[in-house]
C-alpha cells in the first residue's frame, strides 16, 4: 500500500520527543532544512518543548548569525551538541563557551564517516585523523567546556599503530533536505547544491530506530527521472515537507545558481579579480606553490583568494580544486555560498570525498591560521574568546601531502603598498606569532616524522617547518627585518641566514605571469649542489613531441653536465611528463649516454601511479627504476651512492 508522506513542517517538528539525538544535514547554508529548523523552534518558544535534545552535525550549518542551527540555540531545548564547526553557528557557541551545553568538537570527515559506521551497525569509527590534536583523549578529547565530561574518544593500538576510536551512538532524529519528492518519500536532489552525507544520516537514523523527516521543494505524484538520481530511497524517509520559497534557497546568498547543478556553464571570469591588499599578496605567494595537474583543496576564508588569483592568472586549468562537502573541479564558490561549485566536473557524498582526503589524495592544501608556535603548531579552532571549531581542517591538513597555511602576520595592521614594497603605517595588536598556541588543531612535529611539507604564509613573511622548528625563509621587500618581523613575534623563528625578499612580482598592480610559468624553460628546470654533487631534473610537464624538442633537451643536457667537470648525483622529477612514441629510443639512448658519461647514481620519481607505470615500462631497457615520491627518490639515490663508493 502506498501512502503520502507528506505532512506540515509543524506536524512534522512535532514528531521530536524530549531527550532525542538530533542529527542536520548541510553545508553552510547548501543542503540545510531551514524551513524545518524553524518550526522547532517556534514550537520550543511556544511549548517549551522538545527539551534537552542532543545535536549532531558535520559541516558548519548557518550564516555567522540567525540562519542554520542558530535557531536551535536556546537553553533547554538544547542539553548537547557535537559539532565540526562553530564558527558559522555563533549562537549555539555561546552556550558552549558559558557552560549552558555540553559541547565537543570532532573533525568533519570522522563525524560523516560515523553516521555511515552508525548506518551499518559497526562498533564506531576507527581513524588516524585527530591523533596528536585537541580531539585525542591526550589533549581533552575534543571536550570544549567544563560540564561536559563524558568521553567520546577512545586511544587504540592497531599492530603497533595509534589509532583513534569514535564509539556509535543512536541517532533518533534526522532533520535533512532535498528537491523534490513523490507520494513514497522517494528524494532526489537536482536542484540541491549538494548531496553531502543525506544517504549515510538516513540510514543510520532509521537503523537506530529513529524517524527521517525531510524538507523538499515541490512533490510530484512519480519521478520521471533515472533512479539514479533518487539521493535517499522513500524506505528510509518517514515524512516530507514542503518549504516555503524564502526558507529553500540554494544556499544562504543565492536563490539559485544553475551553474551550481551542471545545468549551465558560467565564463572562465566566474572570480572577482581582488584588489592589491594584503589579502591578494597572501593569495598570490600561495598561487606561486601551485603545482601542474595537482589536486588542490581550498580552505574558507583567507584560502579562498588563491583560486581568484589563479583565474586571473589564467592557470586555474592546470590544477583541480575540490571541496570538502563533494565538489571536484570547476570554480569553488565563497562567502555563504561556500561548498557549492561552479562547472563541477563531478559532486560526490561529503564521506567519499573524506575517504579520498584521509587516504592521502591531496596533493596540496591551502588552509588558514589563527596562531602559530615555535614548533609549526597551528590553531584555528578556538582563539581569542572565539569558538570557530576544526571543521574539515584536522582530515585535511594531516593528510595532504604539502599543506600552505594562510594568514596576516598579525591582526589590524594598517599597511600600504607602493612601489612594489611593503610598507608597515600603524601595527596591529592581535598578535598570530605566540610561543604556544592556545588550541591544538595541528601538530607541527606529527607532520615532520611523515614528511609532510609545511609552509606558512604572510603578507609579510613566509615561513617552513624544519626539524629545527618554525624557521623564516622570506621577507617582503621595504620591511625591517628586526622591527618588522622579529619584534612582532611570541617567539625568535629559526633564521638559518638571512631570509630572501618575497617574490616583487607579488607586490605590483599587474598580474605575475603565471600562466608564462606553466611552461618551463629548460634553463629553470635544473638545479645543482655543489657540496653534495646533487643535481635536480625537474621534467614536471616536459613536452618532448618531435624531433626538434629531443634534440634540443639531448644538445642542452650534455652541455650541462661536461661543463660541471665531473661525475653527479642525479634526482629526475617526471610527473606529467609525455614522451611521445616516435621519440622513445632517442631519449632512453640519451640516459644511457648520460648515466656512462656523467652519473655517479641517478634515480627518477613521478607522485601519480599512472605516469611512474607508464615510465617504468619504458625505461626497463636502461634499468632505472620511478619511484612514487622525491623523498623514497632521495633514499634510494644513497644506496645507490653507497654501493658506488
């Protein structure tokens, strides 16, 4: 028998019973049941009931004001939330902060990851992400005041590894949103921003036991659509209702943006070019890190300028940005329409996108800071009477192979920018720069023992993670080295030597020339040590299409090294290189000229499996084997040495 499930928001909200697990669905303001947030808490003013529900969400979910889960901030009708991020959702922090609620903070991609363990009866979520942060039982277990007591995280050993464990709880109640439905509760969502994690929420609520309303759009009496386009199955949704237009917007700043659905296209010029302030020379030092063919996440925020600057500079096609909540591809959108993407090459489940970024699929991530200590610790989640929480940040910034922090040196400085250099007209007062960070949502020496490159970013400095600590490589031009940088700071950086001036480039009104850099001249692509007698190759893109180009690279090469004098070391960057067939044997005959005449040891590395296979086949007839990364390169170039000598 079939029946309508559709029903009002008030009968709906009315469902909720005190002491209920509430769990929302939603990305800022893509994919958040507005209409029925609304109706609870008319109900509570009205009532004084549901009371003491507990709350359960991933995402930030709100507007930075009244929208989202702001409207379920009121004591009593709340008792405990666990959220990813607080930042958006003021009103629900502030009784976090005054101890009127229970409260935690758990990285994004765990929460979403355990609505699925949840869904599938498993015992919890069992992850590296958080290790050696605020969220390990270590360092409070993710606890953000003094009533909340109950631990949630657990410290495991796997086969000598530490490992963190999230224990499931139920899920009662699911608060989620789509476009349109049919009379069985069958949702698709083609007009939604976002799938997010409504597939994993609703089943894991009605494997609890719980109730799944969802908000919609319209209703329609059958779908003509492919089934594959049905987002949650009507066997998992128990009631439906229909939004009010203003209480259904795409996201929290657009009614609609059709290109956020693929079903248009917008120009190459989707990003307002940003002014030249410090907030462009942060974006365009990071833009400078871009790597060819990379995949790249963006954080919110200050992050957002490094996709304006690399659409102004005409290489935003060489890199594929992506999004926590599911976007790959195409141009992130800001603001309060943050998540949605413009020409997406695909959207996929927000859990999916998290396996991908736990499982170390970043290439690089560019993340803001809030405070950053001597030993490369960074906080963003709690600072200055403020709680913003980590969101995805913790998933992200442990796993990405290189991560850009972004940020002012400090907070309120008025500055000037004239004749390409920097000018410092009053100081700020919120210093970023302390000798240790209030909140611990990244762990500089948990990224050095993985390797992990870390730089840290500034309108007036730039900064590395080294084993000696947080060490300062760069200076903008017209600054003080002394009063400037050092005097401003908690702390006295490592300083190896004196730091070079950022990049001039960096500080004029006109663009920089990246899309000039894509391609590389032979002369930049090549870098020799003399103490070490390394030499660096860096083959990254190299065209080799013809004749001309492999007689040009052969002729170059061999001028290079006779003029050293004497033997090398030699590491070779391969990735995205494409040697065309018709050129195989002259190139595998040049390396097998080079090794004889000029190497002591060389070997060769692409990050992306495709590429290493591929040069592995080729190359099998000079026996040099493509290692996945310049650091097992480097390793196995000192066997190599050591054998030799």
């Amino acid at each position: 028998m079939q029946r309508n499930k559709q029903v009002s928001a008030e009968a709906a909200m009315a469902l909720i019973a005190d002491g209920d697990t509430v769990v929302t669905g939603g990305f800022v303001g893509s994919g958040f049941a507005e209409e029925l947030a609304i109706a609870l808490e008319k109900r509570f003013l009205a009532s004084g009931c549901p009371r003491n529900l507990n709350l359960v969400y991933a995402a930030g979910q709100g507007d930075g004001k009244d929208k989202g889960l702001n409207h379920l901030a009121h004591e009593g009708l709340v008792k405990c939330v666990i959220g990813a991020h607080w930042g958006l959702v003021p009103k629900l922090a502030d009784l976090a902060l005054t101890n009127k609620i229970e409260a935690y903070n758990f990285p994004q991609g765990v929460v979403s990851h355990l609505f699925r363990d949840i869904a599938a009866g498993k015992p919890g979520t069992i992850t590296h992400v958080g290790l050696h942060t605020f969220v390990d039982p270590r360092n409070g277990g993710g606890k953000l005041n003094d009533i909340t007591h109950t631990d949630r995280v657990e410290l495991l050993t796997l086969k000598g590894q530490a490992y963190l464990f999230f224990p499931a709880f139920p899920l009662t109640v699911a608060l989620l949103r789509g476009t349109t439905s049919d009379q069985e509760g069958n949702i698709s969502c083609e007009k939604e921003a976002l799938s997010l994690e409504s597939l994993a929420i609703a089943q894991a609520v009605k494997n609890s036991g719980g109730i799944v309303i969802v908000q919609v759009e319209r209703m329609t009496e059958r779908h003509h659509l492919h089934p594959q386009m049905i987002k949650i199955p009507g066997i998992l949704v128990d009631c439906v209702v229909v939004a009010q237009p203003e209480n259904h917007w795409q996201t929290f700043a657009e009614q609609y943006n059709p290109a956020y659905t693929g079903e248009i296209r917008v120009g190459a010029k989707g990003l307002a070019t940003l002014p030249l302030n410090e907030r462009k020379i942060i974006a365009r030092r990071a833009a400078l890190e871009l790597k060819m063919n990379a995949v790249v996440n963006l954080g919110i925020g200050m992050p957002e300028g490094v996709a304006a600057v690399a659409q102004e500079e005409d290489v935003l096609e060489y890199i594929t940005l992506t999004v926590e909540p599911g976007g790959i591809g195409g141009i992130p959108a800001g603001g309060k329409s943050f998540g949605a993407v413009a020409n997406a090459s695909a959207i996929i489940d927000q859990p999916a996108q998290f396996d991908f970024y736990d499982g170390g699929g970043l290439d690089q991530a560019f993340l803001g800071l809030a405070e950053v200590d001597k030993a490369g610790n960074v906080n963003v989640s709690r600072f200055g009477g403020k709680l913003a929480g980590a969101g995805g940040f913790i998933n992200i910034s442990q796993n990405a192979r290189e991560v850009y922090f972004l940020g002012t040196f400090n907070s309120r400085a008025q500055l000037e920018i004239s004749g390409n250099r920097l000018k410092i007209l009053k100081e700020g007062s919120g210093q970023k720069f302390v000798e240790a960070v209030s909140h611990l949502t990244f762990n500089g020496q948990y990224a050095l023992e993985k390797g992990q490159k870390v730089r840290y970013i500034t309108e007036r400095a730039v900064f590395e993670l080294r084993p000696e600590g947080l060490t300062l490589t760069e200076i903008a031009p017209g600054l003080d080295l002394e009063r400037d940088i050092l005097a401003q700071m908690g702390f006295a950086p490592h300083l190896p030597g004196k730091p070079k001036e950022m990049d001039v480039r960096l500080f004029k009104t006109v663009e920089m020339g990246l899309r000039e850099r894509a391609t590389i001249p032979l002369r930049d692509r090549f870098h020799y040590e003399p103490q070490s007698k390394l030499f660096y190759a860096n083959f990254e893109g190299l065209q080799i299409e013809n004749e001309f180009d492999m007689h040009q690279l052969s002729s170059y090469l061999r001028k290079l090294f006779s003029g050293l004098g004497h033997k090398v070391n030699v590491i070779v960057n391969y990735d995205n290189f494409n040697l065309n067939p018709s050129q195989e044997k002259a190139f595998l005959d040049m390396i097998q000229y080079n090794q004889e005449q000029f190497f002591l040891s060389s070997t060769r590395y692409s990050t992306q499996a495709f590429f290493r296979r591929q040069l592995g086949q080729r190359f099998k007839a000079v026996n040099t084997p493509v290692y996945p990364g310049f650091a097992e390169a480097r390793e196995a170039l000192s066997d190599l040495d050591t054998a030799e000598n």
